[in-house]
C-alpha cells in the first residue's frame, strides 16, 4: 500500500530544472539522465518492479528491439541465453551513454554474455521503419552509438547490426491475466573502431564517446536547441514529426531505421507514456516484428478505480512537466487502436501497471 502511494506522490520529488509542460520529452529526459537511475531506483526497489521486469523479459528471444531503452533497467533482466542480438534505441544521447555504461562497464554483460550482440541506437520510435524494405543493407548500419560486440567478445562488422540478421523465432509464451509478473541509414558511418578489450571501468566509456564523437563531450550541442539545417526552412506541428522528415535529431545526429519484420520480439518498457503519439508507435513495433513475433509492453497508465484517476489526472501534467511523462494515459485503448492482439495483460499497483504480451 506505502509503496503504491509513493508511486503516485513522487513526482513531487522530480527536479524543478523541466518547467514547461509542453517541452519535448526526449529534452526533459536529457536533462535527467544523469541522476534518473537514482531517482526512480528505490521506488522501483520498493514496488517490485524488478520482479516484473524479469517475468515480462523471459518472452523475449531471438533477435530484440527494445524501443525508448533509456537508462536501460531492463538489461539485468533478459534471458541471454534465447536471445541472439538485442537493439537498445532512445532519442536521449544521455540516456543511450547510461544504459551502455551500464552494459558494458557496470554490470560487465559484454562478458558474461558475449554470444549476444549488442547494439545502442538513436532512433525515433516514431519513424523506425525503413521508407523502402528493399534498403535491408543501408539500416543494418549501427546508429549514433554503433558499438556491437560479436560472440566471444570480438567487435562485430557494421553490416552485422540492426536490421540484417535471422534469428529463430520466439516461442508464443502467453501468459494468463493473473501471472505475476528510425533513422537515417547515415548513422554510425563516422564511427570509429571500438577497442576490442574493455577495462571494467567506468572511465572506459567516457573514452568510447571521445571516440565517436571528436572533440569530446562538450561539443555536442544541446539536444533540443539546435535544428538541423535541412529543417529549419520547414514548419511542422510537433518535434517528431520534423525528426522523422529530416531522418535526423534536432542537434543533427541521424537517427537509425530498420527494415519491416526484422525483430522476433520488440520490446517497450514505460515509453508510451512519453511519446507524442503513442498509437503510432505501436504500429510502428508491429512492422518491425515478424508476422509470429511478438510485443511485450510494461506501461504504467489509468488505473482500475476512479479514485486513483482523478489522483492521476489532477498530478499529470505536473509529472509530465518533470518526468516527461504522461501517466494517465488508457494504455488498452492505445493498443487496441493501434491494432495489436492482445493476448495476455496482467496488472498491478490498483491498475496502474501493465504487463502486455501482443501480437502484431
């Protein structure tokens, strides 16, 4: 019970640094990278998330897309030993340098696990499907991050990445209701090799990104500030959809796509809530996927009682403000109208919390 109240009181912990509702989420997620991981860790802790997280990731197998990765939390969680290459996109440079230090020097996965191949990626869950399916050799580039490692540790090719290679399909794993439980193709093409030995240390990855990106760190401009020239002449009604125009961030950087039915499983774990249209999104996951793939969701939205909604909508656009999250959305409404078959929810924290198994 303590723990639920907490989950919808604290976003009057957030940070006071976001002050308008209507910024871009992917600016307010970059303004909290830094400190994200510690400011949701004990709510997490306290709520079981983690317990959820490790039910909802045994779906996943073969060859994975997870969409708005984040600081990647979910990376202690899935079953590596099913899983041949997962794909961690987000549209936060901050958060993609979190969730790789995480992988690599934190938890050290590149070691344990090092059959599976791992690529970070800039992408806009909005537009993550190639324009042509014949283009399957252009988005198997890795994006704006590009480091993938191959079995046994080795750097794998470009070519390797992304949206180029089969992978068994995953096994159909529904569960009933009451279980517990993008870019342009340009991307990566100035990247430089990556050392073929890590050395376990958090400092390893600030030397990564001086790799990437000449000059160091402080170069790279603000996300969110600077439009891409190819942009600028051109008006559009919301920030992704002059992204998705232009194949490219607001700061430049290209952002990666991939080729239709190229992922056995796409995962999306608390995105929805953060994206502009969130019902795009999904239909843009179900390209992605195989035909007999699947779309496993954890989401936090409306709850199951009218109480706890008006508690909700009276704090959302505080939260959003903050957290760069609306947490009052009708997530089955969502999935239903983006034409996905449901084939298990299970939910938790008064309803808050969504656990999807879907189809595309």
């Amino acid at each position: 019970m303590y723990s639920t109240y907490r989950y919808v009181t604290y976003h009057k912990d957030a940070s006071d640094a976001v002050k308008s509702v209507d910024q871009d989420s992917v600016l307010t997620f970059e303004q909290l990278s830094d400190i994200y991981d510690k400011a949701v860790g004990a709510e997490e802790t306290s709520m079981g998330f983690g317990l959820l997280r490790w039910w909802l990731m045994k779906y996943a197998q073969g060859k994975v897309l997870e969409i708005s990765a984040g600081t990647g939390r979910n990376i202690p969680y899935y079953p590596y030993d099913r899983v041949s290459h997962i794909t961690f996109t987000d549209l936060s440079p901050g958060m993609l340098k979190q969730a790789e230090n995480k992988y690599y020097d934190e938890l050290r996965m590149g070691f344990k696990h090092p059959d599976t191949k791992v690529t970070f990626a800039l992408a806009d869950a909005h537009c993550m499907v190639e324009p042509s399916a014949d283009e399957v050799a252009s988005s198997s580039k890795p994006g704006f991050w590009g480091r993938m490692w191959g079995s046994k540790g080795s750097s794998s090719s470009a070519s390797s990445s992304g949206a180029a290679t089969a992978s068994p399909s995953p096994s159909t794993g529904s569960s009933s209701s009451s279980s517990p439980s993008a870019g342009s193709s340009e991307a990566g093409a100035s990247a430089r090799p990556v050392p073929k030995t890590l050395s376990g240390e958090g400092g390893s990855m600030l030397n990564l990104f001086r790799v990437l990106m000449p000059g160091g760190l402080e170069s790279r401009p603000r996300i969110g500030l600077v439009p891409c020239k190819e942009c600028r002449a051109h008006q559009f009604d919301s920030h992704f959809k002059q992204r998705c125009a232009c194949g490219k961030s607001e700061d430049g950087l290209p952002l990666q796509r991939f080729a239709p039915g190229s992922f056995d499983t796409v995962v999306d774990a608390f995105g929805l809530c953060s994206h502009d249209d969130p019902v795009a999104v999904l239909k843009q996951a179900a390209r992605l996927v195989k035909p007999e793939g699947r779309i496993i969701l954890m989401e936090h939205g409306q709850a199951s009682w009218g109480a706890w909604n008006k508690r909700l909508d009276e704090g959302a656009e505080d939260h959003k403000r903050k957290w760069g999250c609306w947490w009052n959305r009708d997530i089955l409404a969502i999935v239903t109208q983006a034409g996905l078959e449901i084939e298990s929810v299970s939910r938790w924290h008064f309803g808050t919390t969504y656990l999807i198994i879907a189809k595309p």
